[in-house]
C-alpha cells in the first residue's frame, strides 16, 4: 500500500473533531502557518495510520494538526494552524 | 432539521436493523431504526462502534444513503476482506439486531435541495453512497437543479443501486445517469469501459459556464483524478467538494 492511498479528508475526522468542539467542524476553515493558505477542514489531507490523526495542509503538506486521544484524553497540536474560524 | 443535524453534542445511540438490503455481492444497505433521530442532510455520514466481549472497540464512518425525507437511515456499507467492522455489518448482522452509531456527522460534504446550480456527481465504487442521498434527495424533493452523475464501478454486478438510478433516468426527475466499468463489460455493453479520464469528464460535466455544484466522491486516487481533470478543464476548485475513501476502510 503506498502512502497517498492512506490520504484521508477532514470528513474522516469530523466525528472526532465534533467531540472535542460540540460543533460541526468540516465547513471551518485554516490557516496554514506554513504556507497562510485557507481551506475548509473537510478539504484538509488526513491520516490517521499514525498514533494519532495528522492533518495536512494539501496546498504544502505542512503538519496543520495532530490529535491524540487516550486514556480519557485528548492532546492537540495546533502548532501548524495559524487560526481556526467558524460559525457560532 | 438542518440545525438540530448539525449542533449539539454526538452521543451514542442503538439503531434497529428494520431491513437488510443485498445491493452486490459485496455491498449491503442497512435499514435502521433509529429512535430520536434528529434528521440529516444529504451527504453526511455516521460512526459506526462495535463493542467485543473483552470490552475492545473498533470505530468506522459510513455515510448515510437515504434522503433526509426518509424516516429511516440508510447505510449503504461494503464488504472489506481484511475489516474489522464491514464484515460484521456485511454477513452477520441480523433483522432485528441493533447496532451502535452517532451522528449524523459532517457538514462539508453536504447538499441542500434549495441550491439551484447544476449538480455533478462523480462517484468511483461505493463513493456512490453519500452521491445516492443527494439523488434520493433530489427526487424526494422534485429540486429544480438537473443532476449529471458519473459512476465508475468495476463491473455490472458491482454497480450499487443499478435498478434505482434506472428508474430515476427513466422518469424524467432530472437525473443522468453515465455508468464506466473498469474491469469487465456485459456483451452488448453502451456505456463507458475505461478508468475516468479527460475525454469521458468533458462528455459529462456541465460546461464551465454553468458554474455546477459538483461532489466527488471515492477511493483517495479516484478522487483526486476526477477533480484534477476537472480543474484543468477550467472549473474554479470552489465548485468542488471530494471526499476520500482511502484504503484505510473497514
């Protein structure tokens, strides 16, 4: 299996992003810190064969997010977004 | 509907299998009750949790194939050999049994019949499934915008909701239907027989100054094949919206 076949979108996190803001999140948008390019998060490249989920940006492929849940936690690095806007 | 589908948070819930519908050899819609559901829209998906005796879980999403206007919820799921969770779903599941699920998840992938331009809907293989609830929707519906869906599928007997999307065409709902098998075609077979590529998408697409609404749908490589061609043909990337299936499924 090559690596690009194991390319998800944000729709596949959107289950677990909802648990951690209570809002639909697909139709936010981010800000690259990489790059300053803006997508919505359902437009986002994900992966989730990793310990965690990591998400990229599919304009520069920078880390944008990575989410670890465990042992009733979560951690989240936002380190690679540089804003996160949605609707109230 | 709409708001109470997309706010609040997802809890947990057990859905009735109602009905269990062979689609292929390899593909099953699940019919579900679902008490209290609190309606959906057109493209969104739900979790799907299977719980061992050991107390180990294993997670999938699977989007939703009935229309909003349905009662119940639909799953449309495929068989995955190596799977932890399809090949529960798809073989063991029984009438009557419940499953747990939440949702309805999603708000990007999504569309509103009140939305008037053209749509395009280009699915590869079980792709098809969120593609069917915006069709379903469309019909329930009777929406105003004309609908072009291109469906790429291995072979006849693989073509998810082949009679259904038949019936659509032929009663005039404003559907057209242009199936491409991949792998093997029946003797006699008009449609296309080739992997989507350039010519097949210019034959198909709404011309550029249409400005179509167009979801696509489908394996990771798919997906970004169909919306590149579509790119290089002229369309704007903000008319489209994907949604990758990988080969992480399951």
């Amino acid at each position: 299996m090559r690596q690009s076949d194991l390319k998800l979108d944000g729709n596949a996190i959107a289950g677990l992003l909802r648990e951690i803001f209570t809002m639909e999140m697909t139709n936010a948008e981010t800000t690259c810190a990489g790059c300053g390019k803006v997508h919505a998060v359902g437009r986002v490249d994900v992966y989730l064969n990793a310990p965690g989920v990591v998400v990229r940006c599919p304009a520069c492929e920078q880390v944008l997010m990575r989410i670890v849940r465990g042992r009733g936690r979560y951690w989240i690095d936002l380190t690679g977004t540089r804003c996160l806007e949605f609707k109230e | 509907m709409a708001r109470a589908a997309v706010l609040g948070r997802l809890t947990w819930q057990l859905g009735e299998v109602a009905e269990l519908i062979q689609e292929t050899p390899r593909v099953s819609s699940l019919v579900l009750d679902v008490p209290d559901w609190p309606g959906h829209l057109a493209g969104q998906h739900v979790d799907v949790r299977l719980t061992a005796e050991d107390g180990y879980q294993a997670q999938r999403s699977y989007s939703i194939a009935s229309a909003p206007e349905s009662a119940q919820v639909t799953l449309t799921v495929e068989r995955l050999p190596d799977g932890e969770v399809s090949p529960y779903l798809v073989g063991e599941l029984r009438t009557g049994e419940k499953v747990e699920l939440r949702g309805p998840i999603g708000g990007y992938f999504v569309w509103r019949a009140g939305e008037e331009r053209p749509l395009l809907l280009i699915g590869g293989g079980s792709g098809i499934v969120p593609l069917m609830a915006m069709i379903r929707h469309h019909a329930a519906t009777a929406a105003a915008a004309p609908v072009r869906l291109l469906y790429s599928s291995r072979s006849i007997e693989d073509v998810i909701y082949k009679d259904e999307l038949a019936r659509l065409t032929a009663d005039d709902t404003g559907l057209a239907v242009a199936h491409t098998l991949t792998r093997s075609q029946p003797a006699g077979w008009e449609g296309y027989s080739r992997r989507i590529d350039g010519e097949m998408v210019a034959e198909v697409a709404w011309p550029k100054k249409d400005a179509p609404a167009v979801f696509i749908c489908g394996p990771t490589a798919f997906v970004e094949t169909a919306s590149s061609l579509l790119v290089e043909s002229g369309y704007d990337p903000a008319w489209i919206r994907t949604e990758r299936f990988g080969a992480t499924g399951g």
